[in-house]
C-alpha cells in the first residue's frame, strides 16, 4: 500500500486533488480518501451553540490516535470503521461502513502532516499552496453550499480561527512536504505526473 499525504489551507483544493489522483491512477488499482475531517473530537456532551464554538483549525480538534489506529490497520491489511461528520451539527456520525485495505491511501487535511507518526508512514507528503484569497473565495463558496452556513458566521470563523490557525501552523507545513503543488487540485500536468510515479512504484513493488 502507497499512503500519500495531502496538507494545505481550507479551500486550497485538498479534496479536489485527491479525487484527481484517484481518477489517473486507473480502474486496476484500488484507492481510498480518508478525510481528516471525520476525525474530529466528538464533543457530544456539549450543547449545539458551545459546539459551533469551538476552535475547528487547531490541531488538537482531531483524535489523532485514532487516525494513526485506522491508518495502521490498513496498511497491515486489516479493514476499518468508517468515521464521519456532520458539519451542520458539529457531531461525530460514523458508520457501521467498512473500509477495506488498498492499493492507494490517501490522507487529506489541513493537518495532514501534524503527526510524526503518520508522516513516517507516508510513501509521499505533498502541500497545496494556493494564496489566501482564492482559499477564503473557496471557502466561502463550499460553506454556503455544502454546510447551510451564512457568510458572517464564515467570516467570524474565518478571522478567529481559520486565518490565525493558518499563520501559526499550516502554512509551516510546506517545509514537511515531499512535492509542492501550486495552482489547486485542478493542476492536471502535476496530477498526469504523480499518478504515473505512483503506478509504477506500485509495479515496482509487486514484482
């Protein structure tokens, strides 16, 4: 198993790129996307309104024992819970789903490489670095659509936490990662490019 890490800000296109490298890699080979963000601390013995509160873009907001956990059992083939979460109650709501064990893991979070433990694991590290106006328009945008939210509780997110937590931790990610994709997820040349080291890393290793 290739366990590939993706870091970069909220909107900077994470998800898009991972969704990409699991298009180019083929039908032949097996691939997963876990989310960071179904790792949140459940802090269902909070109200609604203490939840909407709380800091999302730090660190420790995710469990990332369990994290490390499922990653582990994956690449030692073993199959997984799959965990989620509902971003229009701030709740944990994870499944009776299992996840099964692939060729290709991909991780992608803002704090995807906040633990050691995890980039160890990593067969690549990479960091989307995109400016922080495009990340904020895109955010905005998937917030709105997606999350049922209203634009002054993204903006009062956005300069309380989502900004400072960027400044203090995330944009200090770059200097972790292996690859540093520029232009978002819709990069197709560098996806064309990784994609095809990945394969043949995978054929290289099954023979």
């Amino acid at each position: 198993m290739l366990f590939i890490g993706i870091c970069g800000a909220s909107g900077s296109g994470k998800t898009t790129l991972s969704d990409e490298l699991c298009k180019a890699m083929g039908d032949d080979i097996s691939t997963y996307i876990l989310n960071q963000d179904s790792y949140y601390i459940d802090h269902s013995d909070l109200t609604f309104k203490q939840r909407t509160q709380l800091n999302y873009d730090e660190p420790s907001i995710f469990d990332h024992e369990a994290l490390y956990q499922d990653v582990k059992c994956l690449m030692g083939g073993e199959s997984i819970s799959k965990k989620d979460y509902d971003f229009t109650q701030h709740a944990r709501c994870d499944s009776q789903q299992l996840i099964s064990p692939c060729d290709v893991l991909i991780l992608e979070g803002i704090h995807a490489l906040h633990d050691a433990r995890l980039c160890e694991l990593m067969f690549l590290k990479m960091y989307i670095n995109v400016e922080p106006d495009i990340c904020l328009l895109r955010r905005i945008n998937r917030d709105i659509k997606e999350r049922k939210r209203s634009i002054d509780s993204i903006s009062t997110q956005y300069l309380t936490t989502v900004k400072p937590m960027y400044d203090k931790y995330i944009r200090n990610y770059i200097s972790d990662a292996d690859i540093i994709v520029t232009r978002g997820g819709k990069n197709a040349r560098i996806v064309d490019i990784l994609a095809g080291y990945m394969r043949n890393s995978l054929m290289t290793a099954k023979r």
